[in-house]
C-alpha cells in the first residue's frame, strides 16, 4: 500500500515559527493566513485528494437516518462572529438536515450588527432552528450554558459560529452513537480551514485521559449527553472562559466517563484573524482558562494539596501545563542498570527485587549505563503519573543523541516496526505531531533506557514471560502485557536523558520476531494512533484507512506460542 507523506510539524513550519517571532502581531496574523497561498503546500495537495476520497467512501459507509430528538448543535453568536461563515454553517446544517430531526439552538450573544441580525432572522424561519435572545453578551461560558439548558436533543454538538461542519457530520455521528450504544460523550476527527484550503487534519488517538489532561485534543467535534452535562455542571465556572469545552471534558474525566473516539474528519477548525486556530493569544483569558480546568481535575482529589499546576519548562510561559508534584511520601525505589558493554541477566533474576519491592508497593528504576540523566526531577514526575493515574504500571521517558535526534519517545506496536518509537529521528526542538512529543500520553510501550515500573507489576510479568526474552527489549514485553492485563503504559518527556549508543544493537532479531508472533493478535495497536495513518511511514497518511493490515508473516519458533 502507498502511503501518503503528511507531517504536522515539518521543518519548515518550524523554520516559518522562528521567522515570524519578531514580528508585531498584526502581521504575524496576517502571514500566518497567507502563507498557504503565498508558500505552495505538497502536503495541502495530498490531503486534498486523501480527504475527498475518504468523504466518497463514507457516504456508503454510513447510511442512517436521522433521528428526531437525538442531535442539538449549539452555537453563541456575537459580533465578532463573520456573518459569510455563520451563513456557510446554515448551509451545512440546512442540507443534511432536510427533514429537521436535528434542532440548532443559536444565542443571539447581545448581537448589534445589522448584517447578522439579517442572518439570524432569515434561520428564524426554519422550525428546527431556535433563536435565543440575550440583550447583553453573557460570554461564550454563560452563552453555551443558555444554549445547553435551551436544547432538548439526547446529544448536544458545540459548533462555533465560524467554523466547518462537514455535510455528512450528523449523519456519520447518529451512525456511532446507535452502534455504540449510547455513550455519555463522543468526539471526532478535525481540520483547520486556511481560506478555502482544508489543511492540518488531526487524525487523534482513541480515549486517553493523560493526553486530555495535557490538552483538550477531543474537542472539535465534541458530543456529550445533554442531561450528564447539566447534572455535572457544564459551562457554569466563568473562570474557565477560554476553556469552556475542555472544562467540560474534564468534569466527565472526573465523574469517571470515558468517551468514544469517532475516527472521522467532521469539523473543520477556521483560521482567521479572530480565532484561536489563527493564534491562541488572540485571547488573553485563555492561561488562565486552562489553569482553573486542571486545578478543577486537582480539587476533585483526596490527595490534591501534594500537586500543583505549573508552565511546562518545554515552553516556557505558553499555555503548555503540566502538574507538579512535591517531593513529600513518595514510594520506595530501587535502580536496575542495563549495561550496554557486557551480557545481562534474564529478566527473570530480577524476581527477588520486585517481590521484595512490591510489599512496600515499591518502584523499579530501570536505566541504561550510556545515559546522562538530565535531572532528578523524573522521580517525583513518575511518582505523579502513578498516582494522578492508578492503572498506570510503567513510565518511561524521552531519549536524544548528542547531535539533538530523538532516539526514543514512546512506542506504538506495529508502526515503523514491531515496536518503534514513531518519533525518532525528529530534532529535540520539534514538538511532533500536534505537539503530542512534549506532551505525557499513553503508547504501547516504553524503552527501559529511562523507565520506571511498579514492583507489583514487574512480579507479575516475570513470572509469564518467554525463557528467550532479554533484559534490553523487556519494555516491549511489559507493554503487551499491560495491554492485555488492561493496564497503562505512560510516555512523559519530562524524563529525559542524552545517549549516543544504539539500543537496538542490544536487542537480537530473533527475540522481536518471537514477540511479533507471541503477539501478532495485539500488533499493530490502534489505540494511541490513528488507523488513518501510516504503519510504515509514522504520522503520513495511509492512502486507503479501511484496508485491512495484512497479517505478519511468523514463522514457527520455540517458546511462547
């Protein structure tokens, strides 16, 4: 299969970033919404086609009927809100729904603008179509929260006023909602319009509530049960202004809800001068937006007052957080170094140290004697994500070379190989696709270069683990185990460490094929990466997602069947 090259942060972004940094903000707008006109883009090409003929196969893949009383879109409209892109959106919704099963709850927001209020009179004569009437602006948080308490659909769908709704959007989401059962909340894949180019599409991974907590990724299309919503208090802080969707999401991570991943482009994210897709600064409020939705995840701890929400040190004074922990009643730990000169014991030689350990709910270190550590600061962050994270069994960490490439940064079974880091040979200043490198998320696996495990779990997997297995290449045996024991495996690049030795030269062929066929059942794994997107070429696109992946081809060996 020929895969479609497609990166989301390619060195020339990165390049176009760093020129643009010294400029005054209006013509940093204006370049950033340009520049796909004025810079011809390969990668806009690819997706172009790549998208048009995913919207022709969907249109006989999903085939139901709307449903009277199961949709409500909400959308706040105020005067800053581009008259020619709300009328776009009555467009989409219009059309596909003819028959009006879904209503479309607006919030005239204190509008004053003649034109719009011209718009909104003429959608006023649609029946499905409900016109709220606020005299002053309420803001975007008490906007939603009328449209919300106004909507009468099962399902409610946040839309701004100036973005994209894809025409097949409710119709693909009535499809998963019925063949899902009913989940509280739902999200989708998403792009960005550039004038009239689509552009930037966010093929996401399946529910992780580490990622969330690092970044509302499940926003856009977000679907949420309307009667959940108002029972967990949605849009009511004003102090999550900037946020309000996020908040949302994480009030449902709270309550203990997992959503469903649609792995379907349906909202279309329009950059323009007025919108956070152009630049997030356009809002002032938005920090500290993002800093009352994580210390709302905090306060509904027991253990609360041992962590606090800080900049991330990867960017510095952006809106990037992460959560800090002290260094108070942390759990034992004990360091097991993997030499990189000499021979190492089977794994299994480890049994007393992790049984001892594991009656004092202890931790196991593992590093590699080739590795620089770049500070102590990793043991309170493994300490973190064991705690803000219960069924997290290993965390491991982000390894670069002496020239600056990433060599290790999580790994995903079955892309780039039987089990790779996707990210490797990026530059440690690239933040990855859609920044998912600086950012802690779950993956399949992770390199016991830099790594940290709970003693219990170590245990439990020596005891089931393969004669034939080597200590080097044990992260991978760890994860699939982890998979299948319904556990989680954690990537955090705050534990970082510089290395020039080749891991891989530790690790003989014949043990990866006897992994891939021990767990041929589990590989490739689609959880934390899109089936949308390459095996062979990480983060391209796949020509043709509904393929099936042909099967590996194991030969026979001895030891785990």
């Amino acid at each position: 299969m020929r895969d479609i090259t497609l990166r989301a942060a390619p060195s020339f972004q990165a390049n176009w970033r760093r020129f643009r940094r010294g400029l005054p903000a209006f013509v940093k707008g204006v370049l950033r919404r340009k520049a796909e006109s004025w810079i011809p883009s390969r990668e806009a090409t690819v997706y172009k086609q790549w998208r048009a003929a995913r919207l022709h196969e969907r249109a006989s893949v999903y085939k139901d009927q709307l449903q009277p009383g199961l949709l409500s879109v909400l959308t706040p409209v105020w005067n800053g809100s581009p008259v020619r892109y709300l009328k776009t959106l009555a467009e989409l919704l219009i059309a596909q729904n003819s028959s009006g099963a879904c209503e479309w709850i607006v919030l005239d927001n204190g509008c004053t603008n003649p034109a719009l209020l011209g718009c909104l009179r003429e959608l006023a004569n649609y029946r499905w179509i409900r016109i709220e009437r606020s005299s002053l602006n309420v803001g975007i948080t008490r906007g939603l929260r009328r449209c919300l308490e106004t909507a009468s659909g099962r399902y409610v769908l946040p839309v701004d006023a100036d973005d994209y709704l894809y025409p097949d959007a409710l119709r693909v989401i009535t499809s998963w909602i019925n063949r899902t059962n009913y989940p509280p909340l739902l999200y989708t894949d998403e792009d960005k319009i550039s004038g009239s180019k689509f552009v930037q599409p966010y093929l996401k991974p399946d529910w992780d509530p580490v990622l969330l907590l690092n970044s509302a990724y499940i926003a856009h299309l977000g679907i949420v049960d309307r009667a959940k919503a108002l029972e967990l208090g949605a849009y009511s802080d004003q102090n999550t202004e900037g946020s309000p969707d996020w908040d949302l999401f994480v009030r449902f991570l709270i309550a203990g809800y997992r959503a469903v991943h649609i792995p379907e482009i349906l909202y279309g994210w329009r950059v323009h001068a007025h919108s956070t897709a152009d630049d997030a600064a356009i809002k002032p409020y938005i920090q500290s937006s993002q800093r009352a939705v994580l210390q709302r995840f905090l306060d509904a701890r027991p253990d609360s007052l041992k962590f606090k929400v800080e900049h991330s040190p990867l960017l510095a004074g952006a809106a990037h957080w992460r959560f800090v922990r002290d260094g108070r009643e942390q759990k034992p730990i004990e360091t097991v170094v993997i030499s990189t000169r000499g021979k190492n014991d089977h794994p299994r030689a480890l049994f007393p140290l992790a049984d001892r350990l594991a009656q004092k709910d202890g931790l196991v270190h593992f590093v590699s004697d080739a590795i620089q550590v770049d500070d102590s600061g990793w043991i309170s962050e493994a300490n973190a994500l064991f705690e803000l994270h219960p069924d997290t069994v290993m965390v491991g960490g982000r390894v670069r070379n002496r020239a600056g490439i990433i060599t290790e940064a999580g790994q995903i079974f079955g892309v780039g190989g039987v089990c790779c880091s996707p990210n490797a040979g990026r530059s440690v200043l690239d933040p990855g696709y859609f920044t998912q490198i600086w950012k802690q998320r779950s993956v399949s696996a992770v390199s016991v270069q830099f790594a940290v495990v709970k003693a219990v779990f170590l245990k439990s997997l020596l005891q089931q683990l393969p004669s034939n297995v080597s200590l080097p290449f044990l992260g991978a045996w760890a994860g699939a185990y982890a998979l299948r024991t319904g556990q989680r495996v954690i990537y955090s690049p705050y534990l970082s460490g510089v290395s020039d030795f080749i891991w891989h030269a530790l690790i003989d062929s014949a043990e990866v094929q006897l992994f891939e066929c021990s767990n041929r059942d589990i590989i490739p794994d689609l959880r934390y990466y899109s089936k949308s997107l390459s095996l062979s070429t990480p983060f391209a696109l796949r020509e043709d997602p509904a393929a099936a992946i042909p099967e590996s081809n194991c030969s026979k060996l001895s030891g785990k069947p």
